[in-house]
C-alpha cells in the first residue's frame, strides 16, 4: 500500500525520544532498530553517533537531501549512518530495492544505491535497471543474489515497514538522529545540531 506523504519541517517536528519511549509497547524494539544484522550500513560502523533514514528511491525528497546527508557523513567521520528501505511507493520502488539490496552481495551496494539517488523523479523498472547498469552493477547478479536470500530481504522490509509505523512516520524520508526523530525532510543546520546534542 502506498502511504500518506505529507512531509513536515524538521525542525519544528523533531520528537525526542527518552529510552522507556523507545522500550514503550507502541515503539519497535531499539535493538532491532540500532542493530540489525541485515540493515545495510555506511559511514563509520564504529561512529559514535547513530543516524538512520527511511527512503524510498522515488521519493524526490529523499533524492534532494542525499547529498546532504552524505557530505555530512564524510564531512564528520563520527556517523554510523542506517539505510532502512522503506519502499512505499509501488513496485518500481521494490524492484529497486531488491536490486539494490542484492548488489550488496557483490560489494556494490553503496554504487547502486549512490546511482539511483542521483535520479529525477519517478521511475519505470527499465530505467532502474539502465541505471544501474550504467553504475558499473550486474543487473542479472543482483536480482539473482536477492532471490537467493528473498525471504531473508522480505522479513528486513517488513521490519523496517513495522519500525517506520511504529513511530509514526508518515512518509519518506524520515530520520533518526540519536535518541531525536525527524518525520521530514532534514537542513544541514539541523542535522549538526541533532548529531551535536546526541553527542552530549
């Protein structure tokens, strides 16, 4: 089903979450969230602070702010940054996960992902594939690793499904910044001041 996206400021949207929030029957499990063997991770695995992103590959929000949210990964060094697919957007937006999500096998997760967040607007699964292509993927490796595993890739879509529901997320993007949730579009401005609170 294709969810609601109605977008919010961050900044004046941001939710602080105390840890028996997180522990709270109406929250997804925090180890899970934090800590999920299959959810794909870039940054610093050993940073000291935790970002993570619902996404959805179509939506245009999540494809403007990439950038962003990249440079700032690099920029500090410290972030152990969570990609949740979150595909809510119809089934080119699944075929493009799947795709993605099988590179990972081959190494190639971070090109792929890179490639498809480089695009404009919606897209068809011919231009998925083209693009990937183009990112120097093995379109036929991908889609083959994930069949491989495609029951272990649906349960970590469902769990990322549930964790964005969970916290009521209305849409993609969505961020979590430390102990901060952020349902919307994130500025450079904020995101510092998230990393920097959750630093202490």
């Amino acid at each position: 089903m294709i969810l609601s996206r109605r977008h919010l400021i961050a900044g004046s949207a941001a939710l602080v979450l105390t840890a028996p929030a997180l522990r709270a029957q109406s929250y997804p499990d925090p180890a899970e969230v934090l800590n999920d063997p299959d959810a794909p991770v870039q940054g610093n695995p050993a940073g000291d602070v935790t970002v993570i992103e619902y996404f959805d590959y179509q939506c245009p929000y999540c494809k403007s702010n990439h950038p962003l949210l990249m440079d700032e990964v690099a920029r500090d060094g410290g972030i152990r940054l969570i990609l949740k697919d979150w595909p809510i957007f119809g089934p080119a937006s699944l075929h493009a996960t799947q795709l993605v999500l099988g590179a990972q096998r081959q190494g190639d997760y971070a090109d792929a992902q890179a490639a498809l967040m480089a695009t404009k607007g919606r897209l068809t699964e011919a231009q998925i594939d083209s693009t990937l292509q183009d990112a120097g993927i093995d379109i036929a490796a991908a889609s083959a690793a994930h069949d491989a595993e495609k029951d272990r890739w649906a349960a970590l879509l469902n769990r990322n499904a549930a964790q964005a529901q969970g916290f009521g997320f209305m849409g993609t993007p969505s961020y979590i910044v430390g102990m901060t949730m952020f349902p919307g579009v994130i500025d450079q401005a904020t995101l510092r001041e998230a990393i920097k609170a959750a630093r202490g």
